[in-house]
C-alpha cells in the first residue's frame, strides 16, 4: 500500500526484514515496478505465498534475488562529525566515540538514508540546518552518490 496511491496489490519476492529504527521494513522485489524496494510491515493488510511452481508468478527469476538488489549490497561509509556550528564538540565526539573528532559509519547504502534521518544528520554541503536535533553534520557528502533513499537524509537537495 502506498500513502500517494491509496491500496494496491503487489507480487514482491522479500529478501530482508529491515528495523529502520522508527518501524519494520521487508526488502524485496517489486515485480509491478521491477525494482528493488522497501514495504513497510505494519501497511500490509494480508500475504499469501505463492508456492506452486505450476504459477508464472512464482517462479524466481535471477533478476529478483537478494544478490542482484545493488543498493542492500552496497555498502557505504559515512564521516559523521560534531555539527560545526556547536561551540563545545568534546561534548559530541565524547557521546558518540568519535576518534580524532570523526565517527565512521559503515552502512547499507539502502539504509543509509533511514540512519541519517533517525540520527538528525545535517547533510546539506554547507551545513546549513539549525535546530538543537542537529549535533552531527556529513563531513564526506561524496559517500553518498547513488543511495537511492536520499529523500530521508535532512538537507539533501537531491
């Protein structure tokens, strides 16, 4: 089910249960956009799994497997530092064990954009975002090229 759309069927191939921190999300193939995508659990109002193998929707293709899903098998690797405009960053780099002022987070780069959102990380290139929730700022934006779920991040443009 889709908040634009209203309900909708869908034939997915699931892959990975994902907590986003905020709610569960299951990776899987879209078959009715033939991509890689994230369903919100708590949306879906019923499932069946389809196992008869005489069904064409059943079959598996190659193309639908956790292996071929490019941005979870992707992984990506943040420099989250203290937000520039606080005055005090020991206090920062203290809270999230930063070493030499810097916490390197490997992620997903399917993830990336759920953990820069629940972390309030200011990814805008000139660290522009004000508010108390601001403490960490992406220092290396770059890491960043072709996540595809950008629209979470606080600040990204595009």
């Amino acid at each position: 089910m889709l908040l634009s759309r209203g309900e909708t069927t869908r034939d997915i191939v699931p892959h990975t249960l994902v907590d986003n921190g905020l709610r569960w999300h299951i990776r899987a193939f879209d078959r009715k956009h033939s991509e890689f995508r994230d369903f919100v659990l708590t949306r879906i109002k019923a499932a069946s799994v389809l196992e008869d193998s005489t069904l064409s929707l059943s079959v598996i293709k190659e193309s639908e497997l956790e292996t071929q899903d490019r941005q979870w098998n992707r992984f990506v690797e943040l420099e989250l530092v203290p937000h520039p405009r606080i005055e005090h960053s020991e206090a920062i780099e203290l809270e999230y064990g930063m070493t030499g002022g810097v916490l390197k987070v490997e992620i997903r780069a399917a993830t990336a954009g759920y953990l820069l959102r629940q972390w309030h990380v200011d990814c805008s290139s000139e660290h522009s975002l004000m508010g108390f929730e601001y403490q960490l700022w992406l220092r290396n934006s770059q890491a960043l090229y072709g996540v595809t779920n950008l629209n979470l991040a606080p600040g990204r443009t595009s």
